[in-house]
C-alpha cells in the first residue's frame, strides 16, 4: 500500500504563544474510509508508543501501525518540513480570505495552511446550508418590505462582515424592545437564517465568560440574544449584569481573569442584535441607575412596534390576512431556507476585497454610503456623540446596499434606506429630546423661510401657466378667503431631511399653518392656465386669525374623513 496515499505531511505551524508549540498538519484515510486533517504535535515524533496512540484515537488505519508500514510512517513524519502554516484563534477575515467554522476558506487562501490552535477551546457557530439562495429570498428575506424591523435586523447582521473593513466603527448593534408576542424572536429569526440554522439563536442567560466565547465565535459576524429577561429575575441584579456583558460585548477583548499577565487574550469584532419586553435604558431606570452616553451609541434601543397594529409589520403579503400567521410562516421557513446568502455575500466581498480599484474601493463605498445616509437622515457633523448614535444606522445601510448590489437581497437601496431610516426615527423617538428637538427647529426653520422671503401674487390662475411658476418657489395665493403662501413640493423638501418631512407637515397642519385639502393630504391642487399643479399652501406666521380659520377646517376634514 502506498504510503504517500495513506498519510501526507501537509505543512509545519507554530503557535505565537510565549512557550510556542509546534505541529505537522497531516492528511490521512481514516479506519472509516474518509478524508482526515489532524495537527499531530511534534514532540511525539520522538515517542513511537504515545504517537501510535495518539493516531488510533483519531482513527488511523491500525494495520499501518505495524511494521514495515510503521516504521516507513515514523521515518515520513521525521522529515525536516519546509513548508509552513498559520495557527489563528478566531474565525472571519484572514489575509485576504474569510476563515470558516468548518475550517474552509472563502477566498484565495492555499487548503490546509491554516488552522485553530488545537489547545484552545473555541466555539464553533453552525454556518450550514439548507435550501438555495432564491429562495431564500422569495421565502425568507422578502419580509424586509414588510418590516423595517426585520429589515434593520438583518443589515446589522452584515454590517459584523464589514467592521474590519471601515475600521471607524466600534462593535455594537441593536436592541428591538416591546411586549411580549409583537414579533421580536421572529426579526432574530429571519436574521440568523442568513448565516446558518436556528440553533445560532442565543440567549442572553450566559456567564460573562461564555459571553466573551460567543463573541470569539461569531468574530466578523453577527451574534443574536433572545430575551433580556432571562438574564436574572431581579431586575437591579439583571441591569447589573446586563451592562457588564454589553461592555465586554463591545470592548472585543477577553477579560484577563488571571493574577498574572494573560498576552493571548481573545479578540473579536461582531455585531450584537438582542431582544427583550424591557429596552435597555427601560432596565436601567428599573435598577436606579442611567445608561451612559456611550452605552446609548453602543447598543441602540429600538422600539418593535412599527404603529401599525401589526407588531413588528408595517404590511402583509396579499395572501396573509393577520401578523402571527405571517411570523409563523416566516418561522416555518427561515428554518427551511438558510445559509446560502452567507456564502454568496462573502464570495462576492472576498473577491472585491482581491481586485481592489483604489478608486471604488469596498471600504471607500461603505465610508460613502455612511455618509449618504448620515446626511439624507440630517445629522450634525459637529455632534459627536449624534453621529456615533447615526453611525450604527448608516453602517446597516452602507452593508445592505452591498448585498443588494451582490444580488443577495430580494429589494433596492431604495428599500434599505426606508427600513433603516425608519428605525433610526424610531430609535430617536424613545430618546424624545432628540426627535423633538430636531422636529422644532425643522419647523422653525421653514417659518423663517416664509417670513423672510417675498413670493409673487397670482392674481389669475387663467393667466399663470405652470412654466412661469417653475421661476419662482412659490406664490401668495388666496383659497377661500384665506391668504395663502403656496410652496412647490421640492422647496419645502430641501428645507429640511426627508424623514423629518412628515412631523413637521402634521405639527403645521393640527396648529393651522398648513392648509390641507379636503382628503387630509398635505398638498393641494391648483390650476393654472388648465393644469392642476399641486403645492404645499401655508400660512404666514404672524397671520393669526387665518392660522385660527385653517385649523378648524383642518379639523373638519380630518373628521369627515374618519367619518365622525
């Protein structure tokens, strides 16, 4: 039988310990028939007994074991080997390759050179396969257009890929808070499906240690806590632990638990995504305390009801007609379908990653897409602690941009800005002095635009054509009596960003600034010269008695319109 066959020295790796071990990475067909890789130390080159045994434990054939065959093996092992590997402690991104569980590589990496440090336990996430990536989509992450929720969830599980790569970021994430049975367990479940089964679903009753091995586990990637509540049932004890985790979470280093110096301590980057009835400043208060500023920009609170009946939903698909069957379906598939867009992503992220052009780089498209997204959503550049807070957003939607381009999502870039920005509102919506504070001066600052700019009187809608508005912002107009200043649509849009639009409109509306048309819409129609043009129509500030006029008939729309 052929030696050459049976075992093969594949490399020779040394640990970067303070006492190094050494290994021969060898190859071999195992008692059952199957491929094996071992890390055999290499001291027992020199002990025939202990290395006979050490092999039969791993399965080797045990009629090579005798001689001549042994003696061919003992004399192949003592070979001085040239060729050399790399020992790592964690998986995710490695030169320029993605290290997986399985200890395959995604990316240019040479098979066999590089391996765990065989001395060291390490979790080992489950990154199997079920299903095609198609359908995943159809099946699975088509809920996104349903929920801004599920939608955010699982662009903060890509941005975990990435963190190496735009390096201005801190590990972080998420925490999707509200009662109990509004959907949260069904965003984490829809999450997770994007890189293996459910069994990657975690609990938050974990040690600070196992904590910090799940994290070492799931290194460049996405690590999902299902409700806070198990932590402890005493809610001053469960702050307590909660904080010391989250900070161990977001430090990426293990804790030195030894008196002495520990130089190998673990490291890790990854996303955190948790769950619980309570959101994490709810949980706090409950202990005495406040979460500092720099927790609220680490792990971000967001509340789980999208407003719109439905929990987590904000639609449903045309064959579903409540939101617990919907997330029961969902619940059913994402553990059919599972997996798959893991391996795509990183194929295509990988391969960017080894044909970089300096000048579109992956790290130059995500930095860019952060800031795209900081400065749609209005974000003060000078506050640092405000973009820190914004950043967790912008990277989700800079990573979910990419998997769209990918082909990995079943949407536009469009649709990830809208999940992504609607949560960002929500999540500033429990801060309340965030969200208000923004919405005033929005609105102070378009009633500073009405009252220090002139507009012309249209005096005849039949002599006005639309082509001769198109010169000016806007007009003065009356419209029942009342004296109107009538704003294009784009204009009152520049004045502010896009997602504080809404709730300065409805706070101009219910006070009377705003005069809206008899469906409750914020514009108007109004015809010029034979075309109907319509226009945001309000009121000058300082006109009280037309402010008093438009709130009442405001109002009288809004009730016909609700039929009361």
């Amino acid at each position: 039988m052929s030696i050459k066959k049976d075992i093969e020295i594949l490399c020779r790796l040394e640990t970067q310990d303070a006492d190094p071990d050494v290994f021969l990475a060898i190859s071999y067909i195992d008692s059952s028939s199957k491929n094996r890789y071992e890390l055999l130390p290499i001291e027992l080159t020199l002990e025939e007994r202990k290395a006979k045994i050490w092999l039969i434990k791993r399965g080797f054939p045990q009629h090579l074991l005798s001689n001549p065959l042994w003696k061919e093996i003992l004399k192949k092992l003592r070979v001085p080997v040239t060729k050399t590997g790399t020992i790592v402690e964690k998986f995710g991104h490695f030169n320029n390759s993605y290290f997986l569980p399985d200890n395959s590589f995604i990316g240019p990496q040479e098979a066999h050179t590089v391996y765990l440090h065989p001395k060291k336990s390490i979790f080992r996430p489950n990154y199997s396969q079920s299903g095609s990536l198609e359908e995943w989509k159809e099946k699975v992450a088509a809920s996104a257009l349903h929920s801004t929720r599920i939608m955010m969830g699982l662009c903060t599980g890509l941005s975990g890929y990435v963190l190496k790569i735009v390096e201005v970021i801190e590990n972080g994430g998420t925490n999707i808070f509200g009662q109990s049975s509004i959907g949260k367990t069904t965003v984490l479940k829809v999450t997770i499906s994007f890189s293996g089964p459910r069994s990657n679903l975690q609990s938050w009753n974990q040690t600070d240690t196992a904590i910090e091995e799940l994290a070492h586990g799931y290194n460049d990637g996405s690590i999902a806590l299902d409700e806070l509540k198990t932590l402890d049932q005493d809610d001053k004890e469960a702050a307590k632990k909660l904080t010391s985790m989250i900070y161990r979470l977001c430090s990426g280093i293990e804790r030195n638990r030894s008196k002495n110096y520990k130089r190998d301590q673990n490291r890790w980057r990854v996303s955190i995504q948790s769950t619980g009835e309570y959101s994490l400043a709810e949980l706090a208060e409950k202990s005495g305390s406040s979460r500092m500023k720099g927790e609220e920009v680490r792990v971000i609170d967001i509340p789980a009801d999208a407003g719109q009946g439905m929990g987590i939903f904000e639609s449903l698909p045309e064959e579903f007609t409540d939101s617990s069957t919907y997330a029961q379906y969902l619940d059913e598939q994402s553990q059919l379908f599972y997996g798959t867009p893991q391996v795509v992503f990183l194929e295509r992220l990988i391969a960017d990653l080894n044909a970089e052009n300096p000048n579109t780089s992956v790290k130059d498209q995500l930095i860019e897409g952060m800031g795209l997204f900081r400065k749609r959503c209005g974000v003060d550049p000078k506050s640092g602690i405000e973009v820190r807070f914004a950043n967790r957003f912008a990277l989700a939607y800079a990573a979910g941009c990419l998997a769209v381009d990918y082909g990995v999502f079943p949407f536009t870039r469009k649709d990830v800005f809208k999940g992504i920005s609607a949560c960002y509102k929500a999540a500033l919506s429990v801060k309340p002095e965030s969200w208000e504070e923004k919405v005033k001066q929005y609105k102070s600052i378009l009633a500073k635009y009405l009252s220090s700019n002139e507009f012309p009187a249209l005096d005849s809608k039949d002599t006005w054509s639309k082509k001769e508005i198109e010169k000016y912002d806007g007009f003065s107009h009356t419209i029942n009596n009342i004296q109107l200043i009538a704003l294009k649509r784009d204009v009152v849009k520049d004045l502010m960003p896009t997602i504080y639009l809404n709730d300065v409109l409805s706070i101009c509306r219910s006070k009377g600034y705003l005069l809206s048309d008899a469906n409750g819409n914020n514009t108007r129609s109004i015809t010029l010269n034979g075309e109907k043009v319509r226009f945001y129509c309000f009121v000058l500030p300082k006109d009280k008695e037309s402010i008093k006029v438009v709130r009442e008939k405001n109002q009288g729309y809004a009730a016909k319109k609700s039929g009361k």
